[in-house]
C-alpha cells in the first residue's frame, strides 16, 4: 500500500525545509492545482467524480506498467487528449457551489488574469490547460532533454538522468496499483502523479531559484514592507527606483562593476529624495547555476557602501531576465500597498533601458509572460526611465517554472 499523505505527495505545508519548498514551487508554478488540494470543499467535489477518478486510475496504472524509463515519462506526461478530457469535465461541473468558489478566488488572485473575463467553465478549462502544460514543460525540459525557457535555465549536468528517480516513483504506485491509486486520488488530485513527476526532477536538478527567500515578506524584506505602510507617498516625486540587475559573466563573482555602477546611480537617485524604496531586481541567474543572487548581493552593496537602510531597500531576488525585471518589481509594489497611479522610476545603462523602450520588448512580454505588466512614460535621461506597473503583472508565467 502507498503510505506518503497526499500532503506529503504534493508538497503542501507541513514541517521540513524541503517540503516548504516545494509547497511553495505549487502555489507559484500551478495555483490551480494548489488550490484543489487546499479547499476541502472543492476537493470533496472532485474527490467523489467518476471521469476524474477513473483518469488517475488509468494513468497511474499505465504508469507502473511502463518497461522503461523513457517510456515512463511519455505516459505519466498529460497528452492533449488527457488535457481536454480533465478540462472539459472541469467545465462540466464547474457549476457547483464549491468550484464556483474555487474559481471566484482565483480569478481575484490574478494568478490567471488572461482568462479573468470567461465564464467559470471556460476560465477552468484554461487555467487547467496552463497548468498542465506547466507540468509538461518541466518534465520535458529536466527528464527529457526538451529546450528549455533560456540557456540559464538548462538541467544541472551534475544531476542529469537520474533513473532511480523514476523507477523509486513506479515501484511506489506498481503494488496494489487499483486500490493505492484510488487512496491517492480520494481528495480528487488527478494530476498528483504528474505532478510529483515534475517536482522529482526539479529537486534532482536542485532548481529552486523560485523559492529563494521566501517568505520574502518576513524574511529579506521585513522591514521594508513595514514601512510601506507607514509611508507618506506625497513626500516624494516617484514610489519607487527600479535597479535593473546586471548578473556577473563569471564563476564566483558576486557582484560585477556595471551592477555597482548601477547601485551608485540609484543610491545617488534615492538620497536625493527622488523615491521611499529602492527596488533592486535580479536573481540565481548569471552564470547558470550560480550560488550568488543579484538582488540579496546589490543590496549588502548599498547598505556596506552607501550606507542606504535596510528598510528603504527591496529585495527581488527572483528575475532571470529583463521582462521579470520589471514584471516581479510590479508584483511587489501591487501586493505590498504602493499607490498604483504613482510612477515609478526604472533606472539601468542606456542600452538595456533603450532596449525596454522599444516596441519588440513590450512583444517578448506578451510572449514569454503572456502579458505586459507595465505603462511606460518619459524617459528622463540615459538612465532613467518613468513607469507604471500594472495590475496583470500577477499572470503567472507557464513556461518558466524558475521564475513564473
């Protein structure tokens, strides 16, 4: 018999270090699927459906019947059939109170902006869709030598192809594979064994950059966003001074010169009284694998150097790119209480800032992140430029499971 919780399957709040981890990893790559397993009442709902119980059943089984371990990873990955299967069903029921609750909570997270406007059946249906092919998207990238989202991003050589992973996950679900799977799926989670497919590789290939320091808001930036609340925005001209990271090119440099240059710039910015915060942008990021975070190491800079307090500094210690740059600076300010119809500052080199002015960058950002969670104004001079977030900044990105 299966004896791991479903708890303990996916991740979900509970004692150790990793497993906090990989809660957080759920809720930030896949709200949906977080949400399932949270809300008991959407679960029993789930939990009690034919279609939906009969799936996990057929996959699990399929599964633990897989000879090798390429072929494991083919049939635990959600095809396009098993996709419209699981969202047409979702949209099917998506009457009931319980899931009719699931989906008025969701769409108030933002975390599905895009599909914000669709009747609940459809809004389902589309936030199924994204998560799953999420899911895939890791599978295939960190099991199956699939492109990756940029070459930071590539599966740690050290960990590459490790087939016990698997193989331990089949011999767990193959033994009383018909009733195991049935305990497994009896809160309704149809996707758990994919997804702790995907999580095992992630974990294998040590890829935690979205969880790094979380949670931010008792952690790195406690006492900056105390101070949000108590800020008297009129005071100052901007809300905040975004500093674009720029991460070091070589192994074991923590920080470069062009990220000091663009420290100095934007300490002289914010004692000249021009923003409350100084939001500093970067994370694990350059190059691959680096133990070293943008972010954490411009803020020890400005503190050590200028001598700027802690609590005017805002740690964003996730960005890989310049898109996430500003989308997860916006994230910040929409969540921590900045007045949105105040404009902030951006501030970098004359080429990245020329580069985010023109107009193939506003269509990476609908590509990459599927939104453009941001309105651009004046630019001031070579480094500065003004800019409003905006509130879609909170879609969450399917494609980039390290910094969705």
């Amino acid at each position: 018999m299966i004896t791991l919780s479903l708890i303990v399957l996916l991740g979900l709040p509970c004692t150790g270090a990793n497993v906090t981890k990989r809660s957080i990893l759920i809720q930030k790559n896949f709200e949906l699927c977080f949400q399932m397993a949270q809300d008991g009442n959407s679960a029993a709902v789930l939990a009690s459906d034919p279609v939906l119980t009969e799936f996990a059943l057929q996959k699990r089984e399929a599964f633990g019947k897989a000879s090798t371990e390429e072929d494991a990873l083919k049939t635990v990955m959600f095809s396009k059939e098993d996709i419209g299967l699981i969202g047409d069903r979702l949209a099917e029921i998506s009457s009931t109170p319980a899931l009719k609750q699931l989906c008025s909570n969701l769409k108030k997270s933002g975390k599905y902006f895009i599909f914000n406007e669709l009747p609940d059946g459809e809004f389902l249906r589309s936030a199924w869709t994204q998560d799953a092919g999420g899911i895939n998207k890791i599978i295939d990238v960190y099991a199956l030598d699939g492109k990756p989202h940029s070459s930071i991003d590539i599966p740690d050589p050290r960990f590459k192809n490790l087939p016990y992973y698997i193989d331990a996950l089949a011999k767990v679900v193959r033994p009383g594979i018909r009733e195991n799977a049935l305990a497994l799926s009896s809160k309704g989670l149809f996707y758990a064994l994919t997804l702790e497919v995907a999580l095992a590789y992630l974990d294998a290939n040590d890829r935690y950059e979205a969880t790094d320091f979380e949670p931010m808001a008792t952690g790195i930036n406690a006492k900056a966003y105390a101070k949000v609340r108590s800020t008297k925005w009129e005071k100052y001209p901007y809300s905040a001074i975004l500093v674009l990271g720029a991460g070091p090119n070589d192994e074991g440099q923590a920080l470069n010169p062009k990220g000091r240059v663009r420290c100095a710039y934007a300490a002289g910015l914010y004692l000249q009284g021009q923003a409350p915060f100084l939001i500093l942008s970067g994370g694990r990021a350059h190059p691959a694998m680096t133990p070293y975070s943008e972010a954490e190491e411009m803020k020890r800079y400005l503190m050590e150097v200028f001598g700027i307090p802690e609590e005017a500094i805002i740690a964003e210690p996730h960005a890989r790119h310049t898109t996430t740059n500003v989308r997860n600076a916006a994230r910040i300010m929409l969540t921590t209480g900045f007045p949105m119809d105040k404009p902030a500052l951006m501030s970098s080199t004359q080429e990245q800032l020329n580069s985010v002015e023109k107009p193939r960058f506003q269509d990476r950002c609908r590509m990459e992140m599927l939104v453009v969670p941001f309105r651009l104004g004046e630019r001031l001079n070579t480094r500065e430029l003004v800019f409003w977030p905006l509130s879609n900044a909170t879609q969450i990105n399917p494609i980039d499971p390290l910094d969705p």
